[in-house]
C-alpha cells in the first residue's frame, strides 16, 4: 500500500515532514497524536468526533478536501482562533490525493 | 470531614464502576467530581452518542451507559462532591489521606483512586486580551447563581445548548439578554432553538449573529461590549455582564502537582500489579493513567478498576483474609440492606 507525504507546522512552528499510510483508515489529527505532534490530552479529547475542536487546524496548501459537515462547521463557529482555511483535523480522512498536504496545528484553547 | 474508604477522583464511567467492585469488598465510596453531574465526559460531550465496545451492549448511548452504573451502584450509597474540584492532597502519618477541594471540602480516606480522565473539565475561555481582568466583575464563565443578573443587563456567547438554554432562562431575570454567536445556525437541540426564536420575535432576546465579542469594556466592574457583526460592522453594546458559554475542556490540573510521575499528561502506574502510582495508597485508572500498551477505553478502565480495589482491600485489611466470589454465588449486598441472589433452584420429588 502506498504511503503519503504530510507537512504538519506543530504547536510551537516546528515542521514535522511525516509518512502516513493510506490502508489504516486514519484521519489527520489520528496521524498527529501517531506521530506525538502535540502533548498527548491537548488534540482529539473528544475522540474525533467533532465535538471539541482541540484539532483544529489551518490548511496551508490548495489540496481538495472532503466538504465540511455541519457538526464540523457548527463546532468550528464555536471555537477559537478560527481562519477561513481552519478544519477539524479528526474530520478529515487520509487518502492517496492528500500526498503533499501542507497544515498548520491551531493554538490550544 | 467526609470520610470514606475508598476517595474516587472523577465520577465518569470507570469511577462509576469502581463503586461497584469497592462494595462488592463491603468498602465504602466517595466520589469528587468538577463536573455538576456523573458521567465525566459521556455525559459533558457526548451523551447522545453511541458506544459500541462496552461487552455485552451491542450499542449504548454514552447517557444511558452512565444512568446504567449509577443504577448498578446505587445500593452502594456512594457519597457525590459535585462542581468541585480536587485542589490539594495531604498524607497523615498513619499514610491514610485528607484531600482537600477547591471549595473547601475535605475529604478523609484510606486509598485515593484517581479516576481523573483527561483532567476536570474547565471552560474554555475565549481568546479576548484584558476578560481575565474581569473574571471577578463582570465576567462569568459558569452561571452559579442566577440571581446575580437579576435586572442587570447580560450578553451571553455561544451556539451550543448553554448558551441556548441559559439566555432562554434569564430573559426572566435580567432586563436585557442578548445573545451573540458566529452563525445564524445554533447547535442546541431544537426545542430550544425554536424558543430562542420565540423570544427573539417577541423582543425578549436581542440576537446579534453572525457576530464575535472582540473587546470588553470597563473600569472597576463590566460596563459593555464590543461586537463584530457581519465581519465587518462594530458595535458597542451596554452590558454588566457578559457570560462566554463555549464548553469545557479537560485539563489535569492540581493533580499534576501532587508528587505523582506524570508521563504524557497521564499518571504512570504498575500496570504489573494493581495500578498503584509511585505513592502508595494512591491509584490511578481509566484515561487518566498510563503505562506500556495502555488503551483509553472505557472497558479498560473497568478491568483495571477491579483490580485496584482488591489491592486497596489488602492495604485498607492487610491481615484479612479474603478470597473473590462470583456475584451469581455470593449475590450483591447493598449498603442500603438490599440483597440481590440469584434465586435458589426448586426442588420438587417425583412420586
């Protein structure tokens, strides 16, 4: 199975280049806490269920999403620090056409 | 001083469970818990939601998973200190434990069975410079006391159930109740919704959506609001109150300064034994602990839960000797003198 390439900017500015397997049926803040991007308990509290917003993240480069659901969208306008290019990273599963992916980690709140 | 055998530190569903096995030992249970209800996070995040890997439910709502183990352990007479906060921690000399809360409250035990999840739940503050200026006038992030709006005027924000709820709720107490949220579109279930817009057509609710909070203003005490509407507009709105209901998150907080090795925002335990922190007669289970191949799993917590309390026995009776029966065999005795038994066979002769 093939990997993919993320360009994950971390919390604190730091770039993290990271291979991520496409047959695990991951999405991207899964991958962030693989990896241990972030304090384990400060991403996906809610367990990825758009309910908390710990993993909102900002999209760097112009690679096509899934549409947001309204549960993402309605938690996104009750979070903070939210950008035009701001998803919940839980919301967003790991596929081949994400290879390339640039993000960048939304402060804690 | 309350005092108990064994002080559960968090009442989610793993400290729920605790109850159980402690009383199945005939050891009595306290339980300290931030939230105002059980339930930890299946019932602050998300109680609607379904579980699946609980054995033997095929399916359960994260509420009526935390209705089942309140009901399970009620014979028990667990002992609740709710919306406070596990604050500090004191080892006597005779090694049993006084743990104090926010408010006060002290509590006296034996064992202390951590039982934390991801921390208590504070809420979540929004990103405006000078709000922690007025958290002590003007600012409230959690409503205590209504009566302190009465006929004052109030600017609730958020979209969730809370904020619904609580601006329905004051427009009989303030003189003015506004309510801000980014979107037009609000989370809360729909009853509520349907009354915000009810009390909105009526003149009852000022709804300023889509709109942010940005500034708040004031000398000695809250006097109003600055409100981006439309992402574009200013407005200033008058106010002695303004009240930002965006949830809660988790966050370990005081218990990460009670000398416990903490690894990874959790507590590290003897997983080998009985789940034990390097304190003894201090134990950490569920999400809150860590050790090699630790799983956040609700079913977990169970296991691990049972096993921390026959260790506690040992350490509450070391000279006991007590041997583990089947509930089916022994049944389940109440503190409240209620029996459960599993009822005898009837045993009829053949003529």
């Amino acid at each position: 199975m093939t990997d993919i390439t993320i360009k994950i900017t971390d919390r604190n500015g730091a770039l993290h280049e990271v291979l991520v397997p496409t047959d695990m049926a991951m999405n991207i803040m899964e991958v962030i806490r693989s990896y241990e991007l972030v304090p384990e308990g400060t991403i996906g509290v809610c367990g990825g269920m758009a309910m908390c917003a710990s993993c909102q993240c900002y999209i760097k480069s112009d690679h096509e999403l899934p549409e947001m659901g309204s549960d993402e969208d309605l938690m996104l306008a009750e979070a903070f620090y939210v950008e035009d290019n701001s998803r919940l990273s839980c919301q967003i599963p790991i596929t081949v056409k994400l290879n390339g992916l640039e993000i960048e980690l939304a402060p804690e709140s | 001083m309350i005092k108990t055998d064994i002080l559960i530190i968090g009442a989610g569903p793993t400290g729920l469970f605790t109850v159980f096995e402690a009383g199945l030992l005939k050891l009595k249970c306290h339980l300290i818990d931030a939230l105002p209800q059980p339930g930890g996070q299946c019932s602050e995040i998300y109680p609607k939601k379904p579980i699946y890997d609980i054995p033997a439910y095929p399916e359960i709502l994260a509420g009526d998973l935390t209705e089942k183990l309140l009901e399970q352990i009620a014979s028990f007479q667990p002992g609740f200190t709710l919306g406070e906060r596990a604050e500090t921690i004191e080892k006597l000399e005779d090694d049993t434990f006084i743990v104090t809360t926010n408010k006060g409250t002290k509590h006296h035990a034996p064992v202390i069975a951590i039982a934390g999840g991801l921390g208590s739940f504070e809420p979540r503050k929004p990103p405006i410079p000078n709000i922690a200026e007025f958290e002590n006038s003007g600012v409230e992030y959690i409503i205590r006391d209504p009566e302190i709006y009465r006929n004052k005027k109030v600017v609730i924000a958020g979209g969730g159930d809370s904020a619904l709820d609580w601006a329905i709720f004051l427009t009989n107490v303030a003189s003015e109740v506004s309510l801000v949220h980014r979107r037009n579109e609000f989370r809360g279930a729909l009853d509520s919704v349907e009354k915000v817009q009810e009390l909105k057509n009526t003149g009852k609710i000022k709804l300023i959506t889509p709109a942010e909070v940005k500034e708040i203003h004031g000398k000695d005490h809250l006097t109003g609001v600055s409100i981006i509407l439309n992402k574009n507009e200013t407005i200033h709105l008058e106010a002695d109150h303004f009240i930002p209901l965006f949830g809660l998150s988790p966050k370990l907080g005081p218990i990460g300064n009670w000398g416990l090795e903490i690894e990874k925002n959790a507590i590290k335990v003897n997983n080998a034994l009985d789940y034990q922190t390097n304190i003894p007669g201090i134990y950490a289970i569920g999400d809150v602990n860590t050790y090699p191949g630790k799983l956040k799993l609700i079913l977990c917590g169970f296991h691990e839960a049972t096993l921390m309390c026959q260790s506690a026995y040992k350490r509450i009776y070391p000279n006991k000797k007590y041997v583990m029966k089947y509930t089916t065999v022994g049944g389940v005795e109440g503190f409240d003198g209620t029996k459960k038994e599993a009822p005898k066979a009837v045993v009829k002769k053949i003529e």
